[in-house]
C-alpha cells in the first residue's frame, strides 16, 4: 500500500487545528458584524435627525402665475421652523401632440429663504414650452425633497 508508512496526526493536534480554525472564522465574523452594525447605526442616525429636520419644515405656495409668454412668476412663504436653502421648480406644460413637457429648474430661487419670510422669483421656461398653456407647478424644497407644494392650472 501506498500509505503504509505513513502516520496521521494524533487527535490531539487535530482537536487544536479544528479549534483554532474555529476561532479564526468567529473573529472574522465577529469583525465583519461590528463594522456592520457601526454602519447601520450611522446611516439610521442620519436618516432619523434628517426626518426631525425636515419635520419642521413647511411653506406655501402663495402664487404661481405665467405673466408673459417666457416668464413665471412665483411667491412662496416660508411658514416652518426651518431655513430653506433654495427651491427646485417643475413647470408642466401641455402640448397635445407629444404628450406633457415637463420643466425642472434647479435653485430656481437662487437665494436663503428665511423663516417666516416670503420670497418671490421668476422661472424662464425653455423655448420648447414658449407658447404652450401651463399646466402644473410645483416647488420642492432643496434641503428637504419630501416638502414640496403644487399648484395646478385647469
């Protein structure tokens, strides 16, 4: 026989490897899960404080008229607790051969909107849009995109 003179490692030695074995997969583990939780837990921190920010904030949309062809004109009041930073604006548009046009203008305000204040700013549509009826406007919040207010125009 081919292994005939060859001996195996006493079941002592085996027992250590097999524990050692053992014990080098369970630090791994027990590191991998640490990291893990530690992750988590930061990213459950910084969605629960961005949820109470947020739940703070509020505005109106006092007016959102189109007084030319190009131009819409938009006031909003801040009526939170919370300083808006700027606000994104969606312009819709129709057109009854290709469906809805759909405009997003970002930091369309292009400035703070403090707490209780009211702002007004206008939006330029794009030449696609020139001559088209507006349809829907609607204003969102930079710093929180849950908070947004629409207006629409029948």
């Amino acid at each position: 026989m081919f292994f005939k003179n060859k001996k195996a490692i006493s079941p002592l030695i085996a027992a250590v490897l097999l524990i050692a074995f053992t014990m080098t997969i369970a630090g791994l583990m027990a590191a991998w899960a640490q990291n893990y939780i530690v992750g988590r837990t930061q990213t459950m921190t910084e969605q629960s404080e961005e949820i109470e920010k947020c739940g703070k904030a509020d505005f109106t949309l006092e007016t959102g008229t189109r007084k030319t062809n190009s131009t819409v004109y938009i006031v909003i009041y801040n009526s939170g607790d919370l300083d808006f930073t700027d606000m994104n604006v969606f312009l819709s548009y129709s057109n009854s051969t290709a469906g809805p046009i759909i405009q997003s203008v970002k930091n369309a305000a292009n400035q703070t909107i403090p707490v209780g204040e009211l702002v007004s700013f206008s939006v330029t549509n794009n030449q696609t849009a020139v001559g088209m009826p507006l349809t829907k406007i609607k204003v969102v919040s930079v710093d929180c995109p849950n908070v947004y207010r629409e207006k629409t125009f029948s």
